[in-house]
C-alpha cells in the first residue's frame, strides 16, 4: 500500500509537471513561433493588438511584424523578464505611438526596426532617461508626421543613443533636416538618408561624427553641394562611401566647387554615373566631364546675394529719388509758399461762406430778411 501509495504521487508529479511544461510551448504557438535552440520568436500576420504577455525569457531575437498593432505603452516589455532580448524587430505593424519607457526594461536591446509604421507620436522618453545600449535603429518610412521628427530630433540630441552605430531614415519624404539632429551621435558609423525629398543641407551639421564611415544622400533633390557641406565631408577621416545618385544636379556655375571635390575625392561612390538634370543643354552629362566653359555663369549663382544686390540698388534708387525731391522744393520754396497762402486763403474763404449760410438758416429773422431781399 505504501508502494501504491508514492506511485500515484509519482504518477501525479508526472502529469502535473507534463502539463506545466506543455502550457508554455502552446500559449505561444497560439500567438507566435517560437524556437529554444535558435532563442528567437517570430509574431507575424497574427492580428495581436498587444505585445504578447508571456514570451519565453530565453528569446534574444523577436519579430512582431504585421499585425494590427496600434501602440507600445510602457508596460509592454515592463512585465517580463526578457534579459537577454537584443534585437526587436516592429516593423511593419500600425503602430502608430511609441510612449515613455517602452523600451527602458530591456538591457540588451541593440536592434530596433521600426520600419513601415505610421508613426504619429515618439516619446523622446522611450528609453528612459538612462544611456541605452542601442547601436541599430531603422525608421524607414516611418516619419511622415513632422511631429515625429521633432521628436526624434529630441530624442537623439537627448545623448540616450550615444552608443548608436546605425540610423535608418531612408524613405520618408524628408524636405529639410533639423539643424545639429546628429550632433550627439558620436559613435555612428552608417546614415541613410535615401529616397528622401532633401532639397538642401545648408543646416545640417556632421560635425562630431568622427566614426562615420557610410552615408547615402541617393534618391533625393540636391541640386548642388556648397562649400560648407564639403569641407564637412573633407573633415571626416572615416567616411568613405558617400552615395549620391539619383539627384537632380543643377550645372551651372554653382556647381563648380562640387565638381572639383568630386574629381579629388575617393568618397563617392559611382560618382562616373553622376549626370546633370539642368539646364537643357547639359541634361545628361556626366559631373566629372564638366569643364567651366560648360557652365552657364550668366545665370545668378547665388540667390540671396541676388537678392541682397537688388534690395541695394533699390536702396540707393529710392535715396536718389528723394534727394531729388527735397532740392525741387528747396529751389521752389517761395513758390511753394505763396501757393500755400493762396490755398489757405481759399479756404478761409469757403469756410467764411458756409459760416454764413449756416448763420442765416439758424436764425428764422435772418432767414426772413434774407427772403425779403430776393423779393
């Protein structure tokens, strides 16, 4: 009996741990797929709303992609014991904010694609307020709100990414760049700047990106490189792969500089492919054939400078003008002045008449008398 007796507990023990064990794998192949041996767990097309509630703390590689996920509060990661996750892939979903803290509980975080979510709100807070081991970050198509811009810009001038080695901007219609958006980035080797709208980089700064080695300005609208921008690319000792294909060069004489950097330098890549969109008659010659009697030099290189030249001449134009007019009153003053009598006389006159007019209706015996008088 006693023997009985510890073979049903045995038996027991058995079928409870049995169970135990196989609860786990179940509730997550429900929502995902997951596999031990290789520590990574795959969520896609599953129609999760929320980040699953019981990931398996082994899991160092996670995709949550396609699903109808709407936002990332805080306690998504914050009730799970996930200390070995480091990379994070979220793309693709709907997510569409991103709040305090919703990353602050993963310690080995180092990759995050947020790629293809319309993202409306990024908390510059999204890491905590404490240095992140981030080195990865994608936001490709992810930054149509200008909102999230600003507060991306915030975030990474914050200096929680400073460890970050890899930023992904490619493919959100970016027209301009906040100023100093890197500047506390000193630790980025890769940019993509890709397939963007960028009419210009007059305001962005690459100072302090000592370690930038890759950055691609392809797909975009430069129509020339300043010299600002140059002698920033010049500066940095590690860059060595610059891509600038598919902009729109305009070939005039603003251009020149960047086409001398262009026959110097080793940076670009495919720089042979580079061609003119403009004007006319340079449309599809290559940049490094240029010579300056190719270049149209009438047409104003620089339009502030057009315009501060024409305010100029307009200034002086409108001083001439009035000098010119005081002196016709200086040498026609006594003119002037017997003019003025006279228009002063005139009126007296006028106000004299209606003073008297206005004396005779107010006064019923004047009015009478006056009557009288016409008869």
């Amino acid at each position: 009996m006693p023997g009985r007796g510890a073979l049903r507990l045995a038996l027991l023990l058995h079928v409870l741990l049995g169970r135990g064990s196989a609860q786990q794998p179940r509730s997550c192949l429900a929502l995902c797929v997951c596999s031990e041996p290789a520590k990574t767990v795959k969520c896609v097309n599953g129609n999760l709303t929320a980040v699953p509630p019981d990931l398996p703390p082994y899991v160092r590689t996670l995709f949550i992609t396609g699903n109808p996920l709407a936002s990332l509060p805080a306690a998504a990661f914050s009730n799970q014991r996930l200390p070995d996750l480091g990379a994070l892939n979220l793309s693709t979903n709907h997510l569409r904010a991103v709040e305090d803290d919703a990353f602050a509980s993963l310690p080995a975080l180092r990759q995050l694609d947020l790629s293809g979510n319309p993202l409306a709100s990024l908390s510059p807070l999204a890491f905590g307020g404490a240095g992140s081991p981030l080195e990865e970050l994608a936001l490709r198509g992810s930054l149509r709100n200008h909102s999230t811009l600003h507060n991306l810009t915030t975030l990474l001038q914050s200096g929680v990414l400073r460890n970050l080695s890899r930023l992904e901007l490619a493919d959100n219609g970016l027209l301009l760049l906040p100023a100093s958006i890197f500047a506390a980035l000193p630790a980025l080797r890769q940019l993509d700047l890709g397939n963007n709208s960028l009419v210009g980089l007059r305001n962005v700064s690459f100072q302090g990106l000592g370690q930038l080695q890759s950055l691609n300005l392809s797909g975009n609208s430069l129509s020339v490189l300043r010299n600002g921008t140059l002698a920033q690319f010049r500066s940095l000792p590690a860059l060595r792969r610059i891509s600038l294909a598919r902009n729109t060069w305009v070939c005039d004489c603003a251009i020149e500089d960047m086409v001398a950097w262009l026959k110097e330098s080793d940076q670009v890549e495919g720089k042979e492919a580079l061609t003119c969109a403009y004007p006319d008659k340079m449309l599809g010659k290559a940049l490094l054939k240029i010579d300056s009697s190719d270049l149209d030099c009438s047409t104003p290189m620089d339009l502030p400078s057009q315009l501060q030249t024409s305010y100029v001449f307009l200034g002086i134009v409108l001083a001439l003008i009035g000098a010119i007019f005081l002196l016709v009153l200086y040498l026609n003053r006594k003119g002037i002045k017997k003019w003025m009598h006279n228009i002063r006389d005139a009126c007296r006159d006028h106000m004299e008449g209606y003073h008297y007019r206005y004396e005779i209706n107010a006064d019923p015996r004047l009015t009478n008398l006056s009557s009288n008088s016409d008869v």
